[in-house]
C-alpha cells in the first residue's frame, strides 16, 4: 500500500510573487500536484514545475467550479497517491480562505498537512494603494470583514461596532453587496462622508483604484466599472492615500535581487 503524501495549504498572497514566503516558493517549486484558486495570478502559476499537474477549483460569486466538499476529499484521495500536495489559495489559507475546512477532513482521514501563510488581501493590496490600516489619531481599531453570506443568507454583522468612526473597515467579497453595505453601516451610525476606497486586483500590475465617500462609493465603482476580485476599505486612513502613495524608486534606489526564484526552487 502506497503511503500518503503530504498536504501543503499554501497562502499565495495578494498576486505579487514577490509577496511570496520563501517557504512558499520553495514548496510551489518542488509541487508534483497544484490544486489552486481562481485568485491566484498567472505570475505565481508561472512559479508550477511544468511536469507537475495542475487542477484548477476556483469560484467566482454564484458559480463553484467544484463544489468545496469535493475539494476537500479531492486533497484526500489526491495525498492517497502517494504525491505531495500543494493547495494554492490566494492570500493567506486561514482569512476567509476555507483552509481549515480543508484540515479538517485531512485530519480525520490521517493525511499529514501543514499551513503555510500568506500575506491576505487586507495587508498587501492596502498597503500597495498606499493605504494604512490604523494611524495614530484616525484609525485605532481594524475590523475585517466578509461581505457575502453563506448560502445567499443575509449578513448578520454588528453594524454598531462596525460603524464606529475611529476604525477602519475592510470587506472582502463586498462588491456585489456593495449598496446594502454601504446603506447599513450609514445607518448604523458612520458618516456619509467617510472616506471609502476599492481596490481591484491589488498588488498586481492590474492594479486600480476607487477612492470616494462612504455614500457616493456603489455609484462611483459602478460608473468605472470595477469587478472581482476587489477590496473594500473605509475610514479616515483613506485619507492618506494620496500622500502615501507608493512611489516607483529610481534607478539608483532599486533593491538588489536578495532572492532569486531559481535558486529556491528546492526540496519542501
């Protein structure tokens, strides 16, 4: 009897490679089987060995290409060959990433499995807009949110709290949602005025944004026509974007290559 291979749920970041950990390049590049998300971009795929085999179970809103139980005892029978693993999921596996759901039949069923992390969505893609997450005097507390349901069921968020105006609020998977949201936390108490941003495919050379108010946002995104996969954020560290803004170094300032993915493609 073959003995079972190990489980890598991998965090593929935001997009960038280079946002990659070390560990997770060198466990991309020694990977016999890739079972990855529609998240994750083309350059980390670019990262696969060619004769590894690749399966793609990515979902977009109201379709599942697999549906996630099947995914689940897809990890399992694929371990079963004997083969190394590597589920590739876009930004960390454990923020809104369904990871330890994953675990969890891999543990019932005896097949060893690790995390590795990723830069989610909240850090890279803000960061790379130029956006803080907290700032002395605008933002000290960080709330992080879904802004789709399971199931098509109705959010049931603590519109409250999460209205409160010295934080910053960031929603994943709102952008379908964005006009309930948007009238929820208005209701719940934040200002129609606090500034608000999207930002889509964050982190990548796609990369774009939408800054406006908390009100004016669903028609601003709508008018520019921004899609998934996009982050929400609102609260006053908006405001520092524009100062912020990531500037391109000069040629003298360009960071030497410390870490070449060739040279780390070795052994798990």
């Amino acid at each position: 009897m073959t003995n079972p291979g190990k489980v890598f749920l991998v965090g593929a970041g935001p997009g960038d490679p280079e946002l990659l950990t070390v560990r997770a390049m060198r466990i991309i590049g020694a990977a016999e089987v890739v079972v990855y998300d529609r998240l994750v971009s083309p350059e980390i795929l670019a990262l696969v060995p060619k004769g590894a085999t690749r399966l793609f179970v990515g979902k977009t809103s109201g379709h599942h290409a697999v549906p996630q139980e099947r995914i689940n005892q897809m990890l399992v029978d694929l371990a079963r060959t004997g083969r190394n693993v590597v589920r590739l999921k876009g930004g960390d596996p454990l923020v809104f990433g369904r990871g330890s759901e994953e675990a969890g039949l891999l543990a019932a069923n005896g097949i060893a499995f690790e995390f590795v992390p990723g830069i989610s969505a909240f850090a890279g893609c803000t960061a790379a807009a130029g956006i803080p997450l907290t700032h002395r005097g605008l933002a000290n507390t960080l709330h992080i949110v879904t802004g789709h349901a399971r199931n098509d069921e109705d959010l049931d968020l603590d519109w409250r709290a999460l209205a409160d105006p010295n934080g910053t609020l960031v929603i994943y998977m709102g952008l379908g949602n964005l006009p309930f949201l948007t009238r929820k936390l208005m209701e719940a108490g934040r200002a129609p005025d606090t500034p608000a941003a999207v930002i889509e495919n964050g982190t990548t050379p796609r990369q774009r944004e939408c800054v406006s108010t908390l009100a004016e946002l669903p028609e601003a995104v709508e008018a520019q026509g921004f899609c998934p996969p996009s982050l929400v954020v609102i609260g006053d560290v908006v405001r520092l974007r524009e100062m912020l803004q990531p500037r391109a170094p000069r040629a003298e300032e360009d960071p030497p290559d410390i870490i070449q993915p060739a040279r780390v493609m070795g052994g798990a």
